[in-house]
C-alpha cells in the first residue's frame, strides 16, 4: 500500500506562486469606482490605462501620460464626460479637430489631459463620439472628444465639480 504525501511537489509550488503573483498583479491594476459616483457612471466608465489616477494638485503640475478611466458622470449640468477620479473634462470653443489653442498660462490653469502616442481609446457606453488626439507644438499628445481636445480645470478640487463651466470658452464635455 503506498502512502500519500502531504508535502506538495515542487512543480505544484511553482505553480501555486505563479498564480499568487498573478493575482496581486491583476488586483493593483484594478481602479476603483470614483466616490460619490452613481451606478449609471460606473457601468459607463471604460478603462484606458492601469496606473492610478493623480490627485488635482499633481495633474496641473504634472501631466500622466496613461490617463484613468473615461467614464460619464451626473452633475448638476447633467451628464459630462470624467476620469475615474471624478474629475470633470471641458472642451474650448477655440479649439478645433487639429489644433489647441489653450497654450501656456492657459495650459497652466486649465491642464490638457495628455496621452502617450498611439494609446487607443474606447468611449464609454452612451458615449456619442470616438475619442482622438491631436499633437501639441511642445510634442506632447492631448486626448480629444469628438474632436474637441480635452482639459481639466484647476479649480476644481472634488469629485463632480464642474466650476468651469462656462469660463473663457471652456464648457464641460458632455456624451
């Protein structure tokens, strides 16, 4: 009669880290659904990067290249475009398919929302454009909205805030 061990074989430890390791990789890409979101923006949201989105303050001054989740958001302007964060996005009148013109001290107050090169983007369900990107003269890469680049304001402070709306040609980015 043989005995069974109890010992686990080599084979099935590596095995077993393998899948360990999988798992923590898999559970720090995941991105939670921004606070105070409602059900109907986190079904909508559409994941575009797996780094965690930066706090306002380090967006202005620095920006990410691997944006957060796209989603669509309810304000008290109805539904506009966010990042998982609850960063609200605005478009300018300015603008155009090909070009920003918010450079500089504009750019200052209100931050692009930058893209690495060739990164392709996914609309949210009820989402009515595709989602492009233009290059900036200093080279960088801005994500657009049915062909309006996209920014954020550096007034808003919380999740849903939406007190751009309205200034220098700036509007929220609507679905």
């Amino acid at each position: 009669m043989s005995r069974l061990s109890s010992r686990p074989s080599a084979g099935a430890l590596s095995g077993l880290v393998l899948v360990a390791l999988l798992a923590a990789a898999c559970a720090a890409s995941s991105t939670p659904a921004p606070a105070g979101s409602s059900p109907a923006a986190s079904a909508a949201e559409a994941t575009v990067g797996t780094q965690p989105s930066s706090p306002p303050s380090a967006q202005a001054s620095k920006p990410s290249l691997v944006p957060p989740p796209i989603g669509i958001f309810v304000t008290s302007l109805g539904q506009v475009l966010e990042v998982g964060n609850g960063r609200v996005l605005y478009v300018h009148a300015g603008d155009s398919a090909t070009a920003s013109t918010c450079l500089d001290a504009c750019a200052s107050a209100w931050p692009p929302l930058f893209i690495a090169a060739g990164t392709t983007i996914v609309a949210p369900p009820g989402a009515r454009g595709p989602f492009g990107s233009i290059t900036r003269p200093d080279g960088q890469v801005q994500l657009t909205y049915r062909g309006k680049p996209l920014y954020f304001w550096q007034n808003d402070k919380n999740s849903g805030d939406t007190t751009g709306q309205g200034i220098n040609g700036f509007t929220v980015a609507t679905p």
